[in-house]
C-alpha cells in the first residue's frame, strides 16, 4: 500500500500538468473553453480571488485544496500545481543528465525568506490588491511562461511543419499568424523560467519552499495535517536513503524528524526506504512517540534571494523606464508626420470585467485569456494600467479586435476578474467607445474613399456619411460602440489611425442597433 | 494558366475595348478559356430557385462546367467567406453553391479543387460558421488557410495604375482555372461589392488598397490574372449595413445568380440587381478604361432564365 502513494502521484500530477499546459497552448480550440474553468477550478490562488469576487461554488476550490491540505499534506504541490509539476520534470531531467550520482541532502527552512515572500503576497491582498499575488502566483507563473514562451514554441513548430507539407502541395495542416512578442511579459517569464530551472536542478524544490507563498500558506496548514510523512526510529538505520530521494530537502536524518511544512507530498521517501521506517500515516497514531519536532531556525543576517529579488524590481523598473523611453522619442519622432498621434484616456479591459478597477483587483496576470482569445485581440499590458496591473491583459486593437459573436475570454477566466457573460449581454457590453480622428482619415487627406471601419463594425456605430466629392466619410454614433476595436484593427492610416477606441473606466450597456426589416425583393424581372 | 494564355489573354482583353469587338469573337480566339466554342452567351442570368438549383440550370446553358475545366487540372473556387456570420445573413457565399460548384468541378476531372479566401474576421471561425467549409469537405474539395503570408508571392502589375505590386495566395498564380464566386452585397465605402471587389481575398495586404484609393487598386487587381469565370451569388443579397452586416433583417432574398467570364460585365449587370447604376459605382469606369470588360449590358449576349 505505502508504494502506492508515488505512482499514483506521479501518473495524476502528469494528468494534471498536461491538461493545464494543453488549455495555454491549443491555440485551434481543440477543447471548448467551458472546459477550461474545471480544468483550473483547483488552482489555489485564481480560486481565492475568485472567492473574494464572486464567491459561491464556483469559486470553492481554495476550500478543497484546504481540506485536502488538513487531511494529506501539501499534496496541492505535487499533484495539482502546474508550477511545481514542471520543478518535478526539470529535476528528474537534470538527474539523468548528471554525470555525478546526484543527491538530496537536509537543509534548514529558509524561514525569513519564505515568511516574507508570504507577506510580500498576502498583505496587499488585505488592501485590496492582487498584483504582487498573482506575480508570485505559481499558476500565474506557468500561465505566463508557458503563454509567452510556450505557445510560440508550439505554434513555430506547427507553423515549420505545416509549411514543409505547403512545399509538397498539401494544406491540410495550416500555419498560425504569430502574436507579437510582448518584451516585458517575455522578460518577466524568462526570469521566472531561469530561476525555476536553476532551483530546480540543483534543490529541487527549494523555490516552493522560499519563493512561492502558496507552499509556504499550505505549509502552515500542514503541521496540522490528519496524515504525515514519519520515521519510525526503532527500525530506521538512517542509510540516507529518504533524505537523497527528499526534493523538498526537509528529512533531517540527524534527530530522525520530517519538517512536515516543507514536505510537498511527493511520497519519493515511501519508496526509497527498504526498511518501511519512513511511513504515510495518521500523525496522531499511538505508534508515533516522538512528537514531530519542527526546525525553527533564527533569521539569517543577510539574505539572498531578497537581494535578488530587490535586483529584480530595480531591473524592471530600469526597464519600465527604458520602454517609457522608446516610447517618449517614438513620440518625439512623430511630430514630424503630419497625423495627430492617438492618446488614449484609459486602456480596455475585456469585456465582462466590469471596470478596470474590478479587473486590477482581480487578475492575477495568468494570461490564459491572452492565449484562449481567437482573435488575438488581448494582449500582456505593460504600464497601459498603471504599475499595479503590470502585466494584466488588456484589449490592443492593433492585435485583432473583440469578435462580436464571441464570449471565451469570461469563460475562462479563473480568478473572475472577467466574469462571463451571455452572448446577448456580450454584444451590448461596451467597453470603450470609438473616436474618429478626421484629421488622419484617409478620405480627408487623399480624397479617396475607404470605409475600412464601417465595414469591419458589427453594430454600425461607425457609419459613412456624405463628405466632399460624392465621398462619404466615418462617423461613430458612440451610444451603438461596444469598442470591439475593429475599426481601430482595420484602419488602414498608419503610424496614427485615424479611428481608435478609448476605454471606459467602468463599462457600460451599448444601445441595440435598431433592426428595420428590409422590403422582400423578389425579382420579376432582370433590371438589365 | 499558362504564361502564353496570359499574354494572349491581355492582347486579346486589350484588342476588346480598344476596337470595340465583341467577345464572342474573342471566346473563338481563345479556345477553352471563354464560352465561345460552347455557347452563344456572354452572360448567363438566372432567376427564381434555390442557388444550387439555379447554378445547375445556368451552367448546362453554358455547356457544363466540362466548357472551363479540364480533366487533370487544378481549379480554385474563391468565394466570399469574409465574416465570422451565418449563411442566413448573407454577409459570405451561400455555402450549398459553393459546394455544387465544386462537385461539377470534380466531375468534370479537376484533379484538384481547392477554396480558400484572406478572411476579414478570424479565418476559422469564417470558414466554419459560414458552412462552407463543411459543404466543401463534403463535396470533395480541399479547404486552404488565406491567413498565412508565407503562402502569398510579391507579384508586379505592369499594366496597373496604382497597384503595381501585390503579395498573391500561390494557388492563384498556380492553378489552371480560377473561379471567383462573389456574393453581391451593400457595401458601405464602394456602395456595392461583387466580383472585383471579391478579388480582396486572394491578396495580402489589403489596407495598402484602402490606403490608396480603393477603387483604382479594385479596377488594378484584374490586370494582374482575371477569374476565368465568375459565378455571382445573389440569392439572398444585403442591402444595407454591408459587408459585414448587423442582422438577418439587412437581407432580401432576390433568389438570383449570374454567371459570366467577363468580371466587368457581370458586376455592371450585379450593379443594376441591386439597384443601383453601374457608371455611380467608382470602380467600374476605372475598370473598362483598363480594358478589363465591357459595362454596356446592351451589347451582351444574356440567357435570361427563369425557374
């Protein structure tokens, strides 16, 4: 029985990892996007902040992952959490490649560092703010590394398949148009990616037990856990075996304890001892005399990996600031065109996100919406909301559009911070409204016609109306604009558009376009 | 098509206008690319059935589909499959004509059928909601992606005004029979869009024409290669809100369809059905001054059919 525990996990957490991977890769909707929020409904922290925005049942998975924790440990670690699993992956390939035999040795809990992280997610939740949450947020972080750097990888590889067949005359596999790469979102990925993989391969799971505040919560619940990882000190002959296969690094074999916080219930010792000294059981058992001894330690004087993490926001806001630079002379530079350049009052947040400060509060940035949206149409922002949505999508017209029949982004959104709406309040939800800039129009300064807008308008917000010439120009009825975009996408003005959409701070209910039948036309007779 | 056919084909379109020859004349001229060995028509219009009945009854008219593809070659059929709308509204080709065509396309020994068309809207979801990628799957023709560059050449437009080049989807420049099956509807910039309009779809960049006067790049593309038929789909036609259209209640159903060679012709006789005057629309005069066809309607030889 004791051996079953780690098959079983390990055939579970791959489930489970290729499941939430497949959800931020498929971009031909190969599974419906009603699936998605079952798919996620146990991600711990998207949960939370789904609990704090729409609560109900759909929102109770954080309560499952508690009881879970209450009975088993922080199982949420091995067998649920996308991040973690991926750790699991990088450290059995960088166990294969090591050419020294490669062990697991006990370290001490890094208490200063994991308690501050904790604190550092935690204590702006309490005010409200979810950003540095979901920055540090292990599922946000799979979503983001595997939205801005798994998927073009995916795609490029069908993308080079599919155009070898094109080569050979077949067009049965079709290549994907590439999203533009979003740097911030790319640079913000590669740092998590580099510093799982290096924690990984050489600690195995320290990052789960310093980094992530989530394995540090479920760390706390676990000392109360019904079951607990345990070695029977009459029959262990402390061989080390437990400890080397320990990725969590927390069996000391000195005093024979298992800092149970810090255990992720992976159930490698289970299967490591030859002895069955260390045991999967009731912590409360008769057998258990020696009461689990928890290693506190004092605080370290000096301490890494908070100077790396002050490294880290002193590089992004250098980097923050040398975008605001490209941006300024980008600016400067277009003064010299004759267009007036589109400022933008508030960016759009998807729709169904209520306002932006319902969807600030609300995203963790795990940019599934990014990869689940067919049209491309949202994008990783980086400072379009402020510093307190670094990284939250947000609706780039110069990406794709909103489609008009299309409700996906509510649907898979797991922390509510959009929350789903039918098609028909969909297609009355506006979340920012068009603004037509004569000056740039193509049919003012060329005095040829165009009307890319007005075509692209689901509901006929923008019209053409007569201008000089026999020309007609656009003009928007902005009680009809949903702020889909499509203008803003198709205008063919470039580098100002000469229609765009400003975003509303709070989204409002667009006016239905009003539907006159049309005459039956049936033909008599050929006009010709 | 084959270079030589192109070349001729200029020549001959050129002949057309500048001395006013009919094009029946032209069709003996140019064997197999035209009706004229076939039939005596430069136009088939048809009235009164359903799209894929009435295809049926105008092809024969023109000798079958067997009079423009021959066995063993590749045809593509480029309907109009712009939105993300269904066929009830018309906004794309009604999806059972573009199957039938397709079918006789198969049966008259195409090796090869394939549709495809640069999408407005998000392709996949186009060409699924429209129907017409299942009712070209199910009748045997290949469905290929308009949404990838890679598959577009840089082409140049010698006899063009302002396009002088263009990206092109491949298969236009490969394959031997190009059919273009427009749907005629409102459109809010060039009132009207039918078959030279259609031709959008088969280039990459299309904000270029809109940049630079859409009508001219309209009358320009035809220079390039003009469809070898056109079959214009106007069964159920937009009048208002056009291209894309709001709702169900922006269509009529005229129950109508025209088929002819000439891309000019066919949109001067699509213009009147809709209603409107072919000399108003911007990009007809271009066309004609181009040589593309001929708008005088008068001058045609039209089977008019009624079922």
């Amino acid at each position: 029985m004791i051996k079953f525990w780690k098959p079983f996990r390990v055939i579970l957490s791959i489930v489970i990892l290729l499941m939430v991977a497949f959800i931020f890769l498929d971009f031909r909707q190969n599974i419906s996007s009603s699936w998605y929020q079952t798919i996620t409904y146990l991600q711990f922290v998207p949960s939370v902040t789904r609990f704090l925005t729409v609560a109900g049942i759909v929102s109770a998975g954080f309560i499952v992952v508690l009881l879970l924790t209450l009975i088993f440990g922080r199982v949420y670690c091995s067998f649920i959490c996308p991040l973690g699993i991926v750790q699991d992956v990088i450290s059995f390939f960088a166990k294969k490649f090591r050419r020294k035999k490669f062990r697991f040795k006990y370290g001490k809990p890094k208490n200063m560092i994991r308690y501050s992280f904790l604190g550092i997610a935690i204590i702006p939740l309490l005010f409200g703010s979810v950003i540095l949450t979901g920055l540090l947020d292990p599922y946000s972080n799979f979503g983001r590394i595997f939205t801005n750097l798994g998927r073009p990888l995916y795609i490029s590889t069908n993308n080079l398949l599919a155009e070898l067949l094109i080569r050979i005359k077949v067009y049965s596999m079709a290549p994907e148009q590439m999203a533009s790469f979003d740097i911030p979102a790319v640079i913000y990925s590669v740092i998590i990616l580099g510093v799982i993989l290096v924690m990984a391969s050489k600690w195995g799971r320290l990052y789960c037990n310093t980094v992530c505040p989530v394995g540090t919560f479920l760390g706390l619940l676990s000392r109360f856990s019904i079951l607990k990882i345990r070695i029977d000190q009459s029959t262990c002959n402390k061989c080390a075996k437990c400890a080397i296969a320990c990725k969590s690094q927390c069996i000391n074999l000195k005093d024979q304890s298992v800092d149970f916080s810090r255990c992720v219930g992976c159930f490698n010792c289970l299967n490591a001892c030859e002895d069955k000294s260390i045991t999967y059981r009731l912590s409360f058992s008769k057998k258990d005399k020696e009461p689990l001894k928890v290693v506190e330690q004092a605080p370290e004087k000096k301490n890494p990996v908070n100077q790396s993490k002050r490294q880290f926001i002193s590089d992004s806001l250098v980097l923050a600031g040398a975008m605001l630079g490209i941006k300024a002379t980008a600016r400067a530079e277009d003064k010299e065109s004759k267009l007036i350049p589109i400022e933008k009052e508030f960016p759009c947040s998807p729709p169904g996100s209520v306002g932006l400060k319902h969807f600030n509060n609300s995203c963790t940035a795990c940019h599934l919406c990014v990869s689940a949206c067919p049209n491309g149409a949202i994008r990783p922002s980086l400072l379009q909301y402020g510093l307190e949505g670094f990284l939250q999508p947000f609706m780039d017209p110069s990406a794709g559009y909103c489609n008009f029949d299309c409700t996906v982004c509510g649907e898979v959104c797991p922390t509510g911070a959009i929350l789903p709406l039918t098609i028909e309040e969909k297609q009355v939800t506006q979340i920012g409204i068009a603004k037509f800039v004569k000056h740039n129009c193509v049919v003012h300064t060329d005095g040829t016609l165009c009307g890319a807008c007005s075509e692209h308008c689901p509901t006929k917000a923008v019209k053409m109306i007569p201008y000089k010439n026999e020309l007609n120009i656009p003009e928007v009825e902005p009680e009809l604009c949903v702020g889909c975009g499509a203008c803003e996408h198709a205008c063919p003005v470039r580098p100002h558009r000469a229609i765009y959409v400003d975003g509303l701070e709070v989204q409002q209910i667009a006016k239905k376009p009003e539907i006159k039948e049309s005459k039956e036309g049936s033909l008599e007779e050929f006009p010709f | 098509m084959k270079r030589r056919d192109f070349i001729y084909k200029g020549i001959g379109a050129g002949v057309l206008t500048s001395v006013g020859f009919h094009s029946e004349l032209l069709g003996s001229v140019l064997p197999g690319k035209t009706f004229g060995l076939a039939s005596p028509y430069d136009m088939v219009a048809i009235r009164g059935g359903e799209a894929e009945v009435m295809f049926e009854k105008a092809i024969a008219s023109l000798g079958g589909m067997k009079a423009f593809v021959k066995p063993n070659q590749t045809v593509v059929v480029k309907p109009n499959i712009g939105w993300d709308s269904v066929p009830e509204k018309a906004a794309d080709t009604n999806p059972k004509l573009v199957a039938r065509i397709v079918e006789h396309c198969l049966r008259a020994g195409a090796k090869e059928v394939y549709v495809f068309d640069n999408t407005c809207d998000n392709w996949q979801k186009c060409y699924a909601n429209s129907g017409i990628e299942k009712a070209v799957k199910d009748a045997g023709g290949k469905i290929v992606t308009g949404k990838s560059e890679s598959m577009y050449q840089e082409v140049e437009l010698k006899n063009a005004k302002i396009l002088k080049t263009t990206k092109v989807h491949e298969l236009i420049m490969s394959c031997d029979v190009f059919i273009n099956v427009p749907v005629l509807k409102h459109h809010h910039s060039t009132t009207v869009t039918a078959a030279m309009k259609n031709m959008m779809g088969v280039v990459w960049d299309r904000g270029y024409w809109h940049r630079n006067d859409l009508p001219q790049c309209i009358a320009d593309f035809p220079t390039f290669r003009k469809p070898d038929l056109n079959i214009l789909d106007a069964y159920k036609v937009m009048k208002k809100n056009g291209p894309r259209g709001v709702s169900v209640e922006d269509t009529i159903t005229l129950k109508a369809q025209l088929i002819s060679t000439d891309i000019v012709a066919i949109d001067a006789a699509a213009i009147k059905l809709f209603g409107a005057e072919p000399s108003s629309i911007a990009y007809m005069g271009k066309a004609v001054e181009l040589g593309l066809g001929t708008m005088d309607l008068d001058s045609l030889n039209i089977n008019r059919l009624t079922i």
